[in-house]
C-alpha cells in the first residue's frame, strides 16, 4: 500500500491556525465602550447629584432627567447628558435653561469653565461660566454670568428640579407670580468690567 506523502509542517502549521478561530468561543459583545482610564460612569447609586455633593456642591444645580454623565479624575472634566434641552425653575422663580450636554470642570467647592448652562435676567438669557461656593460666606453661592457675580442662597439648590420642554413649563404659577412680582435682579454684584465697559461706551457717545 502506497504511502501519503508527508505535509510540509509549515502547511500543518497554517491550516490549524485557521481551525482555531472557527472553534474558538467568541466574547460576548458590549453595548458600551469599556471606559478610559481615569473616567468614571454613573452607576447604580451613583448619581450625578450625590456626586456634587461629595465634591461640597448642592446637589440641585442640575435638574432631574439626566440620562447620563461622566467624569474625566484626572482633569476634572464633568460631562452630563440629558435626553433634550430643557427649562428649570428654582423657589425662588430663577429660570435655568440647560442644553442637552452640560460641562465643567468639577472641583472641590467649584465648577468652572461651564457650558450648557444659561440663566435669565431682566429677560435676558446669559451664561452661566462658573459656579462657586465661598467658604467666607456660608449659605451662598455664587453664580458667574460674565460680566457679574450673583450670590444667592445654597438652599435654593439643594434639590434637582423638573426640568421641561419649555420656559413656560418650567415655571410653576406661583413661581412666574413671583417673578412678575420682582424689582431688580436680586443678588447680583457687578464687576469693576461692567463699570468700565459703561463709561467706555458713554465715551464713545460723545
């Protein structure tokens, strides 16, 4: 009886290396991205108002609703997501508009650098760039709108409110009574810039 020839081993070699990954089990698929490191997620639990408080923020800066967020711990970048822009009302008739994303960059008693976040004065939209706690004035906050500084009270923000598809349903009638109700903008502390800017402007006038 006639011998086969004998394969070559480098042939052996190349067909089970095809056979090995027919047989092999398959890892299951994920439906989220492993994260980078040095990013968080939220979790069960873990949500992203427990997780301004844990950074001495009251938790109801952002509105109920957020779907989802994440946070870079080696830059401080905070990301959260909510699932359409939407309009707040605090108790005492503030109105907040929020973007689908808002960011900043979180840090102890402080969020700085913040996108997606507006507050109307005089019926005037302005953004808001920075959120600060101040250590010499217990019970305050202050809110950065550009050109001026706005202390009002940290209670006010202690619990995330609705959040609606619009201005008018973000505000509750006692809320929009208040509001109509309201000489001046409570709170709010102009910089040395606006004073310049003003007198810059009457000069140009002349």
């Amino acid at each position: 009886m006639a011998k086969l020839p004998r394969l070559p081993c480098s042939f052996a070699v190349l067909a089970l290396m095809c056979i090995i990954p027919l047989t092999a089990p398959r890892p299951a698929l994920s439906s989220r991205a492993a994260p980078r490191d040095g990013v968080s997620f939220a979790g069960a639990g873990n949500t992203i108002h427990q997780l301004l408080k844990d950074h001495g923020l009251p938790g109801g800066l952002l509105p109920r609703g957020v779907e989802s967020y994440t946070l870079d711990e080696s830059t401080g970048l905070l990301e959260a997501r909510l699932s359409a822009p939407c309009y707040a009302t605090y108790d005492n008739g503030e109105l907040a508009y929020f973007d689908n994303v808002v960011r900043g960059n979180l840090s102890k008693g402080a969020l700085r650098g913040v996108e997606g976040l507006s507050q109307e004065e005089l019926f005037v939209w302005l953004p808001v760039k920075g959120i600060l706690v101040q250590d010499q004035e217990p019970g305050v906050i202050l809110f950065d709108i550009g050109l001026a500084h706005k202390s009002l009270s940290r209670s006010l923000f202690e619990d995330p409110p609705d959040c609606k598809p619009s201005a008018s349903g973000g505000m509750s009638a006692a809320s929009a009574a208040r509001r109509e109700g309201t000489q001046g903008v409570t709170g709010l502390r102009l910089r040395r810039e606006m004073a310049a800017a003003g007198s810059d402007q009457s000069q140009e006038q002349r």
